[in-house]
C-alpha cells in the first residue's frame, strides 16, 4: 500500500474516472442521489424538448434549449466525476492487493500427515505448516514455533516482524511471507472473509455504507429540493394566470440553480476521501461511520507505555535496599527474568552484561517460570528448592512478601519515589520474604507530546492517560506529557470502566489498543484503534487498525475525523449560500423575459435575460470541478473549539457562499452575452 501512497493522481484514476463518469449516469444508480437525479431528470427533458422541437412547440429556441441541455449535462457528469475521482485511488490500491492474493498452495496437517492443497479450500480451525520462502496462506494463529515474517504485502513495512506462538505477537496475516524458520498455525478465517478481502473490500468502497451523518444530510438536501420543485412547478400557472409565459427550460434552469447541487454533487466524494485520507495514513477504518465519530470524539484514552513514552522501557541501574548489595540484587533480579520475554525482562539480562555481573543460570534449572500479567503486575520462577523468586511493580512485590510474614526494608519507599518521581518504573525483587532492591527501569516521553495534547485541549478533547504504573510515575509522566487526566495502577478492565463512565455522561471515547484484554474496551469505545502486530481478538473487536502499529496515530485519525465533518459543514454552507445568490441573477431574468420593465430588478446589470440565465447555470456546473481539489483534499483545519470552527466557518463559507457567485456570474454574463 505504501508504493501508492504518495501518488496521489495518476493518469489512470483519471482516465477510469472519466469513463465511470457516463456509467453512473444510469438513472438506477443515480436515484441514491435525489439532488442530482432532479437534475438529471431535467435534463432528459430539455433534450426532448431540443430534439422533438416540433412536438413540444419549442421551435423558437433550439438554440437556447440545446444549450441548457449540454450546461445541465455537464452538471450531472461533473457530479459524477468528482464521485468516480474519489473512488478511483481505493480502486488502484484494491487491484494491487488482489494481484498480491493470487493462490496459494498450503502444507495442511491431515491426521498427522501433510498435504498439499489450495488455500481456497482451507477453513477455520484447519492447521497449516509454513516454512521459510513461502507464503502464509491465511489469517491465523501461530500454534508453534517463531518465525519471523515479512508483512510488507499489506504493511508496506520492510523489517520483518517476529511471530511466535501464545502472547501478542502470535496473529499472522494470510499473504504476508515467512523469512525465516517455520511455524504452525491455525487457520482463523474462512474464503472470502480475510484481513486482505476485508481491506479489498474496504478501498474498493465495496461495501460503503452511508453514514448517520451522511443520511441526515441526504435528507435536509432531498427535502430542500422537494420544496424548491414545488415551488417551481406552482410557479408555471401562478404566471399563465398573469399572462407571463414562462418556458419549461426556463423553469428548469431556475430549479437547477435553487437546488443543493454543489454540495449533491460532492458530499459522496468528501465522505470517500476522508476514509482514503485515513488509508492513505495506513489506518483501515472499517467503516465511514468510525471515521465520522472520531470527528466527534470528546475524550480519548492513552496508554502510557509505547503511545506516551518511547516504551522500550530498559532496566537501568539496581538499586538495593536494605543491607544488600547490588551484586545479589543483580543475581535475584536475572534469576527472576530468564524467561521473562517482555523487553522489561530481557533489558534486564541486558543490563548484567554491560555491568559485567554474573549470576547462577543453574539455580533455575527445572523451576516453574511465572509469567509476567497485568493482573499481578509481576513475573518471575518458582525454584525446584521451594524458593519462590518475584519482580514486579513495588506494592504489588510489598503485598507479596507481607503475605508470607516478610518485612519492608524501610528505605525501600524512599528509593521507590525517587526513580517514579523521574517518571522511570521501579522494580521490586523479592525472594520468598524478603525485598533485595530495586531495578530502575528508563522510559522516555517522546518528543512533542506535550504540544499534540495542547492542540487536543484547543479541539476540546480530554486526555486521560492509563497505566499499570504506580502514581508516582504515572503523575510524573502525565505533567511532563501534559494529559489532562490520568489513572495509575490501572487494570485491563479500568480501561473499560473510564469508557463507561464517559460515555455515561453522553461523550465519545476514542482509545487504542493490542492485547486480547484491550478487545472489550476497544470494542467498547466509539473509536477503537488497533495495532496490526497486535492479537486477532484486538482487531477484530476494534473499527480501525493501525498497520505501521503506532498507537499515538489516534491524535491524527481524530484530526482527520475532524476534518472530514468540517468540509462537509463548510461545502454545504458554501452550497446553499451560493444558491441564494443565484437567485438574484435567474428570478430577474426569468420575469424579464415576460415583462421589459422588471429589468429594474437587474441588480447585477447582466447583459440579457438569456444570458444571465445560462451564466447562472454554467457557474452551478464548473463550480462542483472547481471546488473537487477542496472536497478531496479537506478544507484546511486549525485545532480549535468547535463553536470557535463554527462561526468562522460560517464566516468564510457563507459569506464567501454569497459573493462568489456574483462575482463569477457577472465575469461569464460578460462573455456569454458576447457570444450570444
Ligand atoms: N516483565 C515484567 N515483570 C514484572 N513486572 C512488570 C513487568 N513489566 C511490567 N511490570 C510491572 O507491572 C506494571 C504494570 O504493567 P502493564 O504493562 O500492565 O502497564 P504499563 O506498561 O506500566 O502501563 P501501560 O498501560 O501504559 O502500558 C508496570 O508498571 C511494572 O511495575
Ligand atoms: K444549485
Ligand atoms: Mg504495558
């Protein structure tokens, strides 16, 4: 995906989207778009009216009437491009994922044995093998071994990443290619219902729904037209009765100039270039909705480790306590992270080397490795000689050995709140009763945080930082960061708790998330990022995935949610602002043509009644191309209030909405008049 990200147009899309403009005239298709059908309809028959002159009584003004058939043409089909245009780059890309899905043969374990078959026919629950060189030939679940894998298919992400069975890294992506060793995995999804046919399906706009938001526009645009139809049509005997004639072409262009059909003729495209938008940052949302409600998020939710701060949070320093000796400490605290695979656990072992400590790798030859959980908020072994060995968060530790009768070393707060007052993690280590010190874990907050959240607290967003780290630390990161608000010592299920509880008071909460106990509160909140290296319960419960696995992205999909909702306010009010000036030009006109003297009402000194009608009509047409670049592009966003983003909103589109058009009527009244 990556090699078409920063084309943004090629000749193609262009060209493809020239051709589709035609199809989608199929009055079928255009019927989802009343606006523009109203004007396709018209259209049809101004036609009739230019080719069956005869028929019509219409002989007198062939001219005119082929003329406003060619301009109302020209309406429909830049509706249509615009359309097209914006569904072209999703098609581009879903092409290039369906050549990189061609079929796969799978090694399938069949009662113990292997058998070569075609991934098509591979089902949920069978059992692959894949070894070096070849393709993973579906979505799954590393069973055993670890490999490591190159996701560039779909990432466009060149390092390999390391898969291995159980913990977050054991989800694998059908398409993606195994680089090295071999693994065995267990098929997670049937034909048709992949990671790559949800994201074909996805770019290609196959199943592109529309979205509250979207519908409710629809249906303020539809009942605008309706109203303006009716006045129209009510207008034709309201004048035979005063003896005006007034011809249906005439009325026609009035209708077309009344009716929404800037904003008809580009909402489409604004809705499918701000899901593109999202791609193009290669995040997948799931749907159009996701991306409207992170337009609309009040609250979002942080981890601290990995979207705050850098997250490879490196062992540092021992420090002990008590009457210890860093070297013991050294040796309990490897001892308690020899399998420990977190990056906290191997920088331990990391740190030993550089200090040139060594420790007894024998003691824990056949103890029973403890893994590290959220919920214990510790890791370490269970030696064969009943000694139990533990590190892990201080208070946790501190219960652990108070449990068993141990005491505190009284200067182990002390030296606890100096290392979280920096914002580092302290480590306790314990053996059975007793605390030997501590490890100093580093982390950093990374660069610019501080002003991303003040662009937030600009947008009215609240930050709420989350963490299993203790208040010392998490407060210490939270000023330096500058989060509104955060929560330490928190468990998995206090994430979804902080949800709730927004959610209660009627926000929208955004969070991110990888780990299978994320999946509730991803699925919880209203905007859901998961990272693509995290577990398939992660993505499946979350409406967006974040393929490069970068967990702040969030603060930028909620900017471009924002600003998808921005240009679809601004164009509309740019669109029925623009109408009302055409008003001024066409109403005129139209009753000049009957009555000489209404020509006082020319306030805009166009040239003829004729003229100023077909200039209104070519500027309704050329202004949907010229505003395309806006409506694709998103009009340009500064990080404020919403009340603050509506009134200059309002200024700039409907004041802009209303001079515009005279200014560009009056400047093509000057030509056609000429040419007339
Ligand atoms: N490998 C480990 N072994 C023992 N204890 C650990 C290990 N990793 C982390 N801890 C302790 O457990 C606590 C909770 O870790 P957890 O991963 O749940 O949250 P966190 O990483 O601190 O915060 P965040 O939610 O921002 O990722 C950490 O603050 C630390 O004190
Ligand atoms: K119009
Ligand atoms: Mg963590």
């Amino acid at each position: 995906m990556n090699t078409n990200r920063r084309k943004l147009l090629s000749g193609d899309i262009v060209a493809n989207a020239v051709k589709d403009s035609f199809v989608k005239l199929n009055p079928v298709t255009m019927m989802k778009n009343p606006v523009m059908f109203v004007v396709e309809v018209g259209t049809l028959i101004v036609l009739l009216m230019t080719i069956l002159p005869g028929y019509f009584g219409t002989e007198d003004s062939i001219g005119f009437n082929l003329t406003v058939f060619v301009i109302l043409l020209f309406t429909v089909l830049f509706a249509n491009f615009a359309e097209a245009l914006a569904e072209g780059r999703g098609k581009a890309q879903a092409d290039s994922l369906k050549r990189s899905k061609q079929e796969i043969t799978a090694i399938k374990v069949v009662n113990g044995g292997l058998k070569e078959v075609p991934s098509t026919e591979l089902r949920k629950g069978d059992i692959v093998v894949v070894a070096q060189g070849e393709m993973i030939p579906g979505d799954g679940e590393v069973i055993e071994g670890l490999a490591s894998v190159d996701e560039s298919a779909i990432t466009g992400e060149s390092a390999p990443v390391i898969k291995e069975a159980g913990g977050d890294f054991s989800s694998v992506t059908g398409g993606t290619r195994v680089v090295s060793d071999k693994i065995k995995v267990r098929i997670t999804s049937d034909p048709g219902e992949s990671f790559i046919d949800r994201m074909i399906a996805l770019v290609e706009g196959a199943k592109r729904q529309k979205t509250p938001n979207e519908i409710a526009l629809n249906t303020l645009l539809s009942s605008l037209t309706l109203i303006f139809l009716i006045v129209v049509v009510t207008l034709a005997p309201i004048a035979k009765f005063l003896e005006i004639e007034l011809q249906i072409p005439v009325l026609i262009s009035l209708l077309v100039c009344l009716i929404p059909t800037t904003i008809g003729g580009l909402l489409s495209a604004i809705g499918i270039a701000g899901m593109d938008r999202v791609t193009q940052f290669n995040v997948l949302a799931m749907s159009g909705k996701a991306v409207e409600a992170a337009g609309d998020i009040n609250t979002m939710i942080l981890d601290k480790t990995g979207t705050i701060t850098f997250g490879n949070r490196m062992a540092s320093e021992f420090i002990p306590v008590g009457s210890d000796n860093a070297r013991i400490l050294g040796e309990w605290a490897a001892i308690s992270s020899m399998k420990d695979e977190t990056p906290e656990g191997r920088s331990v072992l990391e740190l030993m080397k550089k200090q040139g400590l060594t420790y007894n790798e024998g003691l824990a030859a056949g103890g029973e490795f403890i893994e590290f959980k959220a919920e214990t908020r510790m890791s370490g072994i269970d030696l064969t000689d009943g000694r139990k060995v533990r590190k892990g968060a201080v208070d946790a530790v501190k219960k652990w050995v108070e449990a068993s009768g141990g005491a505190v070393p009284r200067d182990l707060d002390v030296k606890s709140n100096a290392i979280a007052s920096e914002g580092g993690t302290p480590l306790a280590v314990a053996v059975d009763n007793q605390i030997f010190g501590l490890i100093y874990l580093k982390d950093t907050v990374k660069p610019g945080m501080k002003e991303r959240f003040e662009q937030l607290r600009r947008m009215g967003i609240k930050t709420i930082m989350c963490t299993g780290d203790n208040p010392l630390t998490a407060a210490t990161i939270a000023r330096e960061a500058g989060v509104d608000d955060f929560i330490a010592e928190s468990k998995p299920e206090d994430k979804i708790a902080v949800i709730r509880r927004e959610q209660a008071e009627g926000k929208l909460v955004a969070m991110t998330g990888d780990g299978t106990n994320d999946a509730p509160a991803l699925a919880q909140a209203d905007v859901g990022l998961a990272m693509n290296s995290g577990t398939i319960a992660a993505k499946e419960a979350a409406n967006m995935v974040d393929l490069d696995s970068d967990p702040s992205k969030i603060i930028e999909v909620v900017a471009i949610g924002k600003q998808l909702l921005m240009t679809r306010g601004a164009l509309t009010t740019f669109s029925i602002a623009n109408d009302v000036a055409k008003y001024f030009a066409i109403i005129p006109a139209m009753f000049t043509l009957a009555i000489p003297q209404m020509e006082a009402l020319n306030l805009m000194r166009l040239g003829s009644p004729m003229s100023a009608i077909l200039s209104a009509l070519i500027f309704n047409a050329i202004i949907i191309p010229l505003l395309i670049p806006l409506a694709m592009r998103g009009v340009a966003y500064k990080p404020m209030s919403s009340t603050k983003l509506l009134q200059r909103n309002i200024l700039i589109y409907g004041l802009g909405g209303i001079v515009v058009p005279f200014v560009g009527i009056k400047l093509i009244d000057l030509i056609v008049h000429v040419w007339i």
